[in-house]
C-alpha cells in the first residue's frame, strides 16, 4: 500500500498562512514601530535645530541652563574682541561697503567684522546647538569653524547667578560681532564694543557688553545679577545726553528746548558705548552720560545687549513712545530708542513729542 500523503483543505491553508503572519506580526512590530518613530522624531528634530547647522536627524535641544548660557557669552564676547583687535593692531582691515543705511550712509564690513563673527557664532552655536542665534554678520557654510566651551563658569557668574533651566525653543541670541564699526575704520577703538544677547520669548534677560581695546566686560542677567553697577546721579539742570556722531545736530535742538540751554550733547559711536556711558564703568576713555536717545531705525543686535543689562539693573530702554521692544520676528526697532536708568523714565517720554516725531522722518 502506498503511502498516504497528507491534504490540507483551502481552510486549513488559510488559518495555518494566518498563524504565520501572526508569528511574523510579534516579531517584527517593535522593530519596525521603533524604525518609524525614529525617521519620525528624526525629522522633527532637524526641523527643530537651528538651520543648516544642525546636525541631519539630531532631536530638539532639553532645557538650557541661563547661568551656563550667560558664561559662554562672556567668553563669546571675549574671544571676538580678540579678533577685533588683532586685526586692527595689524592694519589689515579688508574695509568694504556692504550696503547703504535707511538715511543713505554707507555701512561698512571689515576683516574684524567677519572673524569675530565667525568666531563668535561658532563658540556659542557649539555648546548650544538648539539655540536660535541670529547675526549681524552672514556665516558662510565653508568658513565653518571648530571651537568648544570647556563647559567652566567664572568664579564671578558662579557667586551672583543661580542655574535657571528653560526650554531651548524659547531662546533667541543676538550677536553684534564688532559694534561701531565706522568708528573702528577711523581707528576710534573707545567706541568698539562686541555684544551677546539672549531673549527668553522675546524679553532680553542677559547682556555681555565687552571692550577689547580695554578689555573690559559688563555683563548682567535680569533676576539674577551683574558685574557693573548704575551711575548714583542725574543733575536735571545739566543733563547729559548721548547720542550717535550722525544724529547730534538733528537731536541738540530738541533736546535743548525740552531739557534746557544747559543739556550737554555727547556725540558718540556706538550702542554698546552709549549704553556703558549710563553705567559706572572703570575705563577712563569710557565718557559718562545720563540718558542715551537714538532718533531712526536700529537693528536688534545692536541694542539687545544694553536692553538686558539696564532692564537687570533696574533701568529702562523703549522706543521714543515708550513701547517695550521684542527680540524676536524683525531684527530691526523702529520708533527711535530712549535709554535711561535711575530717572523716571516716563516723564522723559512725556518730554519728547518732538523726537518721537523726527524719529518717523
């Protein structure tokens, strides 16, 4: 007798192809789910990055601690004043015209523009890489350049300022690698300044204000603490008032009217200088002011950093009309800029239609 082979009928094949499937399903779902979940975070975590920086599928940043992000803006601020001045002790300045102002002046660029620049993203871009930093200056893909923060914290930081984490999608730095840089042209290195800000949702809370020339560093964090302090005095029989080299005359007769034959005008360059002139700052070339007013459009990384430190110490910054400014969307102010710490702050924006108005001009 031959022997006898086994059938299976058409439903026997199908539950027997079901279990199979079954086996296969236990098997390789996690797998796979895992595969999915990972391309999915993947991309999200590269639209999250920070731009072309970031690196292909790396995931947001976790919170970012303000103390650490404060210690690595002051030795941001640092290393690019010392590009800023070796390139202006070496004469090598590579002066050229990047564009034209709102009212027409040519705005130069410079050797010492681009490596404090590219000096100075780099450090901080670094050490927090899912932080939104925006520059005054372009970074060029090829000019990429590798620099770490040991991750130390000065003993000064460490002493005045508490960790304080928040999440890395609320923070935007502003960087002003070489501030004033027509005055570093014509060699009037007292005005010259580097600068980092950061703003939590729009509010600037740190400021690092460095001189290279002097080597000095103001640096403050709003509800935390500083390392410079306010000017005690305003005489408002004889106010001092700083303003840019190019606005002095528009602002002098305004000012003259509103505060008094005896208001002292103070041309100067810089935001950053002008701003240090409403402070107590150690530096014998450092003039002293008691309240900074700027009459046209001002970009953000310009003012951002003297913002944070007065906002820290109590002092106020607004447009001509008082507004609040918000660091993020637009990196330019409108509506001039009014400056002033230990004066009330209101009845001066109460004094100045007339500026308000030669603002819009």
């Amino acid at each position: 007798m031959a022997p006898m082979g086994i059938r299976l009928s058409p439903l026997g094949l199908t539950v027997f192809c079901l279990l199979g499937l079954g086996v296969l399903y236990h098997l390789y779902s996690g797998f796979l789910a895992g595969r999915f979940a990972l391309f999915v975070l993947g991309e999200q975590g590269e639209r999250a990055g920070g731009g072309p920086d970031a690196a292909p599928g790396s995931l947001p940043e976790g919170p970012v601690d303000l103390r650490e992000l404060l210690a690595v803006s002051v030795l941001a601020a640092a290393k690019g004043g010392e590009e800023v001045r070796r390139v202006r002790e070496s004469n090598a300045l590579n002066e050229k015209a990047k564009g034209k102002t709102r009212e027409g002046a040519e705005e130069k660029m410079t050797r010492g523009d681009v490596l404090s620049n590219r000096k100075m993203f780099y450090l901080l871009k670094d050490a927090f890489p899912g932080v939104q930093i925006n520059t005054e200056e372009h970074i060029d893909a090829p000019d990429k350049e590798t620099i770490s923060w040991d991750r130390s914290i000065p003993e000064d930081i460490k002493k005045k300022i508490q960790s304080k984490n928040v999440p890395a999608e609320s923070v935007t730095v502003w960087i002003d690698p070489l501030d004033a840089t027509q005055e570093y042209t014509e060699n009037l290195r007292q005005y010259v300044t580097t600068m980092v800000c950061v703003a939590v949702n729009g509010e600037p809370v740190i400021g690092v204000i460095h001189k290279p020339f002097s080597g000095y560093t103001a640096w403050a964090m709003v509800d935390g603490g500083s390392n410079v302090k306010a000017r005690a005095s305003y005489n408002e029989k004889t106010p001092r008032i700083i303003v840019s080299r190019s606005h002095a005359g528009k602002v002098e007769q305004v000012a003259r009217q509103t505060f008094g034959n005896k208001t002292v005008i103070i041309p100067a360059g810089g935001a950053g200088y002008k701003v240090l002139a409403l402070l107590d700052v150690p530096d014998k070339k450092q003039e002293k002011a008691d309240v900074y007013i700027h009459v046209t459009y001002i970009k953000k990384w310009d003012i951002c950093a003297g913002n944070a430190v007065l906002k820290a110490l109590g002092g106020h910054m607004t447009t001509l009309t008082g507004e609040e400014i918000s660091y993020t969307g637009s990196d330019g102010n409108e509506g001039g800029l009014l400056a002033s710490i230990n004066v009330n702050h209101k009845a001066l924006i109460d004094k100045l239609p007339d500026l308000e108005k030669a603002s819009r001009k």
